[in-house]
C-alpha cells in the first residue's frame, strides 16, 4: 500500500525503510504534523500513518475519508488525540502500536527519579564549569521509600518491578490489579492511600476522562509534603498550573515530566532561537528542583524498531484481510 507519514523525522525514516525491505510497502514522508489543513498532503496515498502530536479530530478525518484513506496507523500506544466516533462514522480503521518497549518507558522514567533526587543535571553543568561544589545536591536513599505507581499495565509493572531492586516499598492503584504484581508483593491500595504514602507517585496510566488532571489540587492536598510526582504517561494526566502552586509552596519537593499537557506546539521540535509563548511551561523551566525530557521515553532502538514493524504489520494485515492487528474503537481495544 502507499502510505502517507506525518509528523517524521530522519530516524523515523531510518527505522521504516528497514523495516520496510520486507513489508514491500510505498512510503512518502512528510514533516508537517496532520491536521484538517494539512491533510490534502495525503491525496496519493491509500492509508495515513500519525504520531502522537497530530490533531486526528472530525474535519482532519473528514479530509481523509474525502481523498479515499481508509487506514489510519498510529506509531504510538495512545490514541485520545484521535476522534474514534467521527472515524467510525466515517468508515476509517484506527490501528495502534500497544506495546513497543515497556522497558524503554521504565527505565526512563528510574532514569529521571535518579537525575532528579541526586541533581545529577545540576551536578553536570557546575562540574562544565569547573564547579565542584555540593551545595544544593543533596539527595535521598531510595532504600524502603514508598512508591506508589498508578497505572500497572506493561510498563507500569516493569517500573514497579525496577523499584523493587532498589528494595523500595510499591504500592499501587489500578481498576484491574495485575496478579503477577501481586505475587512480587505489590500492594493494591486506593488512590487516597497511595497519596498519603507515597514518597515518589510515578504515573503509568491513559489518558481517559477519569485520569484527566488526576493530578489536581485535591489530590495534591492528600500527599506527602515534598513528595517527588513523575510523569512518563500523558501530559494532561496531571493540572500543570495545580502542580506549579504546589512547587512555589514546597508541597511538592520535586517533579519529572517526559509529557506536558500542551507539548503539541513544543516538543519534536528546535525552539533553540524562539521564544516560548507557552507562560505555564516557561514557568516550569525555572524551577531548581523540576526536571524536563521533550517525550524521549520511547526512544530507544529497540522501541523504534518494533514501532516500525508493528506499524507496517497493521498495513499489511488491513491490505490483505481489511483489517489491521491492533483496532482501536469507541468500544473496545484490540
């Protein structure tokens, strides 16, 4: 099939063209992110594959149903940026990738809580400049702190299991517990405890109406003072300006973002010689004791790689049998 790519850059095409020696699909590139104005670049192509950060919303999928596509393949796990009702409607099969490294996501996310706790980013940049002091580095042993991760799916699990080898505490809040966490000892608790106990919250969950801004003032004011939140999930999981009063008043001691609520017009890109009109982010970025990754949790070459190929799979299933592996509908998800 011939398949438009939105949103790519040169590693997007490093990985698709390799995977693609054997799948023997057409692929055409394009930077623009896809959108209702920028849909009109697919007219050649038969299905569409988007990213993250593009706006599949009705009158984008509109202008796709328009010029014949009938795929829409997503290079990422979610999909709330994806009108499904609309694509229904319109008779567009929405394909995702469900799982391309948990591990990738995982071991990010103890990357940032280690960075972070011990200022590792602090530490190299007064080291550049010949700065040895440690004044202001000082952090805490993860040995038998509490963490409470919030969502156990693939990679939720995995971070979990990953605390446990620093022999922290896990607790956890899920609406369907894993029992294989519960057999390493994970304690499912509901949310208002995991709040209470929890030394470090660490966010694993989809964005859904129920955990939109989950992370709000309320749930703020159940937590420990000084906890440490990180987020490698969705951006809108947590209420940005909710967490920014809680910096300013110490409630939180310290944050990890790998996702932003408002990261569309930021992140992928280099804003190096812009300036930023985003003020709730800009803010962000002033505080010592935050620490800031442009959505890189996937970004592993195991995790590009199996992007890749689980994505032209979903082609090659939809070209032969009408229907792609891994469907995502208003009802269910494959």
């Amino acid at each position: 099939m011939k398949i438009g790519f939105f949103s790519t850059k040169p590693y997007d095409r490093t990985y698709f063209d390799a995977a693609n020696r054997e799948a023997g699909h057409e692929l055409s590139y394009f930077e623009a992110s896809l959108r209702a104005e920028t849909a009109v670049l697919a007219r050649d192509v038969q299905a569409v594959c988007a990213f993250v950060n593009d706006t599949l919303d009705r009158a984008a999928l509109e202008k796709l149903a328009e010029q014949g596509i009938r795929l829409v393949t997503l290079r990422s796990a979610g999909f709330n940026h994806v009108d499904l009702e609309a694509a229904e409607a319109l008779g567009i099969t929405v394909a995702r990738v469900p799982a391309y490294s948990p591990h990738a996501v995982a071991e990010h996310t103890l990357a940032l809580v280690l960075a972070l706790n011990r200022r590792i980013h602090k530490a190299h940049n007064r080291v550049r400049e010949n700065n040895f002091n440690l004044d202001g580095l000082i952090g805490f042993d993860l040995n038998e702190k509490t963490v409470g991760i919030i969502g156990t799916g693939q990679i939720g699990a995995i971070t979990a299991g990953i605390f446990q080898g620093f022999n922290c505490r896990v607790i956890a809040y899920d609406v369907a517990p894993d029992p294989d966490c519960e057999a390493r000892g994970i304690a499912y608790v509901d949310l208002d405890t995991l709040f209470a106990q929890s030394d470090i919250i660490s966010l694993h969950c989809p964005l859904t109406p129920q955990t939109r801004h989950l992370i709000c003032a309320e749930a703020i004011a159940k937590m420990k003072p000084g906890v440490m939140i990180v987020n490698t999930s969705r951006g809108a999981v947590i209420d940005t300006p909710a967490v920014l009063d809680a910096l300013k008043d110490g409630k939180i001691g310290s944050l990890a973002l790998d996702v932003y609520e408002e990261e569309g017009d930021l992140f992928f890109r280099d804003l190096s010689n812009d300036i930023l009109s985003d003020d709730v982010f800009a803010r962000l970025l002033t505080f010592p004791n935050v620490l800031i990754t442009g959505h890189q949790a996937f970004f592993t070459h195991e995790a590009l790689y199996n992007i890749a190929e689980t994505t032209l799979g979903n082609v090659t299933s939809f070209e032969k049998t009408g229907e792609a592996q891994h469907t995502v509908s208003v009802e269910n998800v494959v």
